[in-house]
C-alpha cells in the first residue's frame, strides 16, 4: 500500500483542523479573574473547586472570576465547599493556569 504525499498532507491538515476545533473539556468554563497587583486584596464570597488536571489543582470561584490560589489550606480543600476570603494578588506562575495565581491573606467556611 502507497500514500502518496498529497494524501498524507490532506489527511494531516484535516486532523490538525478537527483537533483544533473540540472543546477543551473540564477547562472550558473556567473564567479568570481580573489579574490583582500584589497591593490589591479581594474580600468576597466564593467557591472552593477541585481542577482534575496536572494531577489536580484548587480554584476559588468567585462572582467576579476565578482565581487560582497558591497557599489554600488543606483543611479548605474541599470542592464545591463554600468560603469567605481574602485573596491578595500574586507574582507566581503555576502548573494548571486555569486562572490568576493568589495568595490567600484569610478563608473561612459559610
């Protein structure tokens, strides 16, 4: 059995289409937040939610946007566990990128 290159072109274009046109799954509802500078804090009610990616991630979900914070308590890891926080802006990358990093100045369960 021959290919010729135009075939194996046509069907290699058609597969980068497709790929590039699905959903992304779990990742597509996430919003981020506004990106906060280290100064600014955030005082707001939220959710607590488990991100199955990268081998797991935390995300506060908050009216205005999520957020991704880097120092969540393990206590507060609970997904869909409802919080009040104070989150403060953060110059940090992470591993899942669902969000803007934050560190959390204080949380507490609703």
């Amino acid at each position: 059995m021959t290919f010729s290159f135009g075939r194996v072109s046509v069907l290699l274009m058609a597969a980068m289409v497709l790929a590039c046109t699905k959903p992304l799954g779990p990742l597509q509802p996430w919003g981020g937040g506004p990106v906060l500078d280290v100064n600014q804090v955030v005082s707001t009610n939220a959710t607590v939610r488990f991100v199955a990616i990268e081998g797991g991630c935390w995300a506060i979900q908050t009216p205005n946007g999520d957020y991704e914070p880097a120092d969540l308590p393990e206590r507060y890891r609970v997904n869909g566990l409802r919080v009040h926080v104070v989150l403060r802006g953060a110059r940090m990358g992470s591993f899942c990128m669902i969000a803007p990093v934050v560190t959390v100045d204080s949380v507490s369960t609703l």
